[in-house]
C-alpha cells in the first residue's frame, strides 16, 4: 500500500474538505444533483400557494390566501433562479475540468 503524501491531496475551505487531486465528480452525484432539482422545482409549484388540499387545514390555507392574495409572481421568480442555478450546476458537472496545479 502506498501513502498519500500531501501533494496527492487538494484541499478546501481551509482543510475541512480534502480530495485527491484529478479526481472527478462520481456518476451517481452527476444523476442525482438533476433529480433533487427537479423534485425541488416540481415541490414549488405543488404547493405554491400552500397545502390547500389538506383534509384539515386546507379550509385555513384558502382562507389565508383569499384574505392576502398570492404569491405566484415571487414563487415563478424563485423557480426562475431555481432554473438558472440548474443550468449552471448541470454546466458544471459536465464540463471538462483543467486540473491546477497548487
């Protein structure tokens, strides 16, 4: 077995991450990074206006809704940087990364 000597590792955030250096990003994280995002995107517009179909408090919810109004406009713009978050981190995993040297 042979050690890693320290500048086989790379590290970040001041020593608290360390990985080995040219070490690229494992496959289910690159398949499972798009499906929290989607499951995110699609739990926003489920509920974006509340749970108003809950057997209990849904009754409440639409209530509070008609009294204040919604919140379609606010919730279409945090989907909107949802997306562009998504864009970025997909362009992200699946780019070809040059390796630096430290």
């Amino acid at each position: 077995m042979t050690e890693n000597t320290k500048s086989d590792l790379k590290e970040y955030a001041g020593g608290w991450i360390t990985e080995r250096k040219e070490t690229e990003i494992p496959g289910f994280l690159k398949l499972a990074y798009p499906i929290i995002l989607c499951a995110m995107l699609t739990y926003l517009f489920i509920y974006m206006n509340g749970e108003v179909n809950h057997s209990t408090r849904g009754t409440f919810v639409q209530q509070l809704n008609a009294v204040t109004g919604t919140a379609d406009t606010f919730m279409y713009a945090v989907a909107a940087m949802v997306v562009v978050y998504a864009i970025i981190l997909l362009a992200f995993l699946f780019s070809k990364k040059e390796h630096e040297d430290q």
